[in-house]
C-alpha cells in the first residue's frame, strides 16, 4: 500500500521547526494512551520512527526542511482504513505545533 504524506508549511525556519517537532512524537504518546513510541532516531534534520497503535506498528519519517515539514507513514493494511482520518489529525496538530507564535 502506498505511505501517506502529508506536507506542512511553515515560517519558522529549519532550527526552530526541528526545536519544536523534536518532543512531539513524546508528547503524542503521553496524549493518546493508544499511541506507544517503539523507535524514535533523529539525524540531523530527519526522524525515522516506529510506534504502535491499536495492537499495528506504523512506521515513518519526518524531514524538517527551511520552508516545510514532510512527514511520511507507511500503514498495515489494518489501520489504511484510517488514513483520512491520519492525515487530518497530522495536518492539524503539525499546524498548531508550526504556528509562529
């Protein structure tokens, strides 16, 4: 099945999307109970990381870049019924979390 992608706009700058995005993946998993952090490796200004939801791993990347944040998961068959639903919910909290405040 084909990953989902999601990208991002942003003001911020790369340093300041990267400070901001590097907590998130804990964050996430301390708000939704269902959402475990299996393998989270930041290199440089990409993170590649597994996590668990609803008994399925999900695995993806995140690459912060000076203008954008891509940010691409790969589903098991079980969870693609939820990629709108995914999309919608990563498109909403990577725009809260890129606000420039």
């Amino acid at each position: 099945m084909a990953p989902i992608v999601v990208t991002i706009p942003h003001t911020l700058g790369k340093e300041e999307a990267l400070r901001r995005l590097k907590p998130a993946l804990g964050t996430a998993s301390q708000t939704f109970p269902l959402l475990k952090v299996h393998h989270e490796v930041w290199s440089g200004d990409r993170v590649d990381f597994k996590v668990g939801a609803l008994g399925q791993m999900v695995s993806g990347q995140v690459t912060v870049g000076e203008r954008e944040v891509r940010c691409e998961l790969t589903l098991p068959w079980l969870l693609h019924k939820f990629a709108a639903v995914t999309q919608k919910v990563l498109t909403t909290r990577g725009q809260a979390l890129l606000e420039k405040k």
